[in-house]
C-alpha cells in the first residue's frame, strides 16, 4: 500500500468511515456505474460491504464497526483500483449478483446485466406455463452461464446446455455451474454459435454480442475493461445476430421459443428485417432490446433470414 493510503489508513476507522472516503473519491474521480450500481453512493457501500465480506442487508449497526489493518489496506486497495484504474467494481469483488443469484466473475467474461434477468425470475411467464415447461434450453454465448443457470433455477426439471466461443468463458461457467450444485442438470459446451450444439431445445435464450462500431467508441473505460469479443459485432452490431435467426430454426422444436438481446442494436435490427413482427419484451426493472420469436415465426421468414444473413450495415 502506498504511503499516502497508509497515511488515510490511520485517520479512518469504521466501516462508515470507509464508505465516506470511498464516495468522495468516486465523486473526484468521476466514474461511470453500470454494472450493478447507478450512481456513487450504492456503489461505495457495495465496495466497502462486498471487500469486507458482509451482506448488503446487514444491520445498520455494523457501520460503527472498526475494521483491523488488514481489512483498512484490503478496502483501500479496492478504493484505489476503482478510481485510478476504473476497474468494474464486480471484477474487484469477484461477484456479481444476477437474477437473485451469486456468480463468479472476472475479466473472462461480461458482468451480468442483461434484463432478461427479469424474464427469468417470472419464468418467462405469459409466454411459458405449464403446460409448455421447456425440457430442454440453450443459452447461447453464455459468458459466466449466468442466464442459463438462472434458467436452470427456474425449471428444476430442465436439461440446460451452456455454449461459448470462448474457452475461458466456459471455465468461468463451470465454476458457476459448481458453485449452484448443478452439474447433473447443466453442461457446457464449446461453440461458434450453432457449430457443435446437438439436438432440438424447447428455448434457446441468447444474449450475443451486439454493440455496433458507434456505440463501441463511445463506451467509458469500465466497459471497455470486458472482453471485446463479447461485445463487438460489426457496423451494425448484428453479425452474430444474424446468423442465429439464419439457422435458430434448425435447433428449435416445433412450439419452440427464441429470444435474444440486442440491445441498441435492435433499430438496427427493425431496419433490416422490417417485414418481422418482432415482439419487443418489456421490463419493469428497466432494460430493453430483447425480442421474442417463435418456431412458427422463424418457419414464416427462413428464406428471408438466409437472404441476408451475410448483409452488410
């Protein structure tokens, strides 16, 4: 630890204290919040609460509690990071929270924050019920597995197939898989999209990259620090996009369902398939750009879906 941060060590004493300190840098330095906080308060209080191992829900009490040297140089650290280096706070913490649930993340992988999240803690419902339970599920370019162990909470029953292009991703994936208990339920597998997936899925749920070279640009350095591969997706953030809608039918049953996020991306999206009724999913909790498409749907449009698979923005 620096001497300076030894020098603030040795002024600030309690958690409170550490949570002030960590909001007035954050304020100084002007950080962007996005993965898990929006502003800088929550996420003072998620650092200091998260490096000190308490629950955000602990009892307020706990904010007078004094923390030992070694706590005091841990926060500071995790304080320094994320202001000099703009390091994503849940990459600091090795967390982040998705759906009600914990996963573990670094650099490998994006950090979750996709509002499907929403989708998933009410069971897909209207467009899932008992009668259509899914069996069996995709989650296609799954990252840290987060949607599809989700999925997997949600149907107990259901068989749930993780893919990925990246190696890394799936290791991360099958830790998380490990962490939840569900290795009886969940595997993973690696893919370029379709290439290696086998059989037919009742859903395939897939939050690809789709950040279109605009946007890319444009992002603070936070988001910049996530693995370009799982953002980037050309002129129109739409090249992977297109190829599943060319070839989604192919894996899905016939009552099946496809949704996918494409976030801004998705007027991209309407531009080039404005013959599709895409339904635009809806978020009370914010979010937007995921569509849904049924088998039929899919079956309706395959020739123009194969057409321009390949276009170009």
């Amino acid at each position: 630890m620096s001497q300076s941060l030894t020098a603030v060590a040795q002024e600030l004493h309690s958690v409170r204290d550490y949570i002030r300190w960590a909001l007035t840098r954050f304020n100084r330095h002007q950080l962007f919040y996005g993965h898990g906080t929006d502003n800088a308060w929550d996420e003072a209080v998620q650092l200091v609460l998260g490096a000190l191992h308490l629950p955000w829900d602990t009892d307020h009490s706990i904010l007078d509690a004094r923390l030992v040297q070694s706590e005091r140089e841990t926060v500071l650290n995790m304080i320094e990071r994320r202001c000099s280096e703009r390091v994503p706070l849940p990459y600091l913490l090795g967390e982040a929270w998705f759906a009600g649930m914990l996963f573990k993340v670094d650099p490998r992988v994006l950090i979750p924050r996709s509002p499907i999240g929403e989708l998933i803690q009410h069971a897909f419902q209207p467009w899932i019920g008992e009668e259509n339970t899914p069996e069996r599920l995709l989650d296609m370019c799954t990252g840290s597995g987060c949607i599809g162990i989700a999925c997997a909470q949600a149907f107990p029953t259901a068989e749930i197939v993780l893919s990925d292009l990246s190696a890394d991703a799936l290791d991360v994936a099958q830790e998380n898989i490990q962490l939840h208990h569900m290795e009886d339920r969940v595997t993973t597998v690696q893919s370029d999209l379709f290439e290696h997936i086998e059989g037919r899925f009742d859903m395939i749920v897939s939050n690809p990259p789709y950040v279109d070279i605009h946007d890319l640009s444009l992002m603070p350095e936070e988001f910049c620090q996530e693995p370009e591969l799982a953002l980037a997706a050309g002129d129109d953030g739409l090249d992977l996009v297109r190829l599943i809608l060319r070839d989604a039918r192919q894996y899905l049953t016939d009552d099946g369902l496809l949704i996918v996020e494409v976030g801004n991306s998705d007027h991209h999206l309407e531009h080039l398939y404005p013959e599709v009724s895409f339904l635009w999913l809806e978020f009370s909790e914010g979010g937007h750009g995921v569509f849904l498409l049924t088998a039929a749907q899919l079956d309706a449009h395959q020739t123009l879906f194969n057409e321009r698979a390949l276009r170009t923005a």
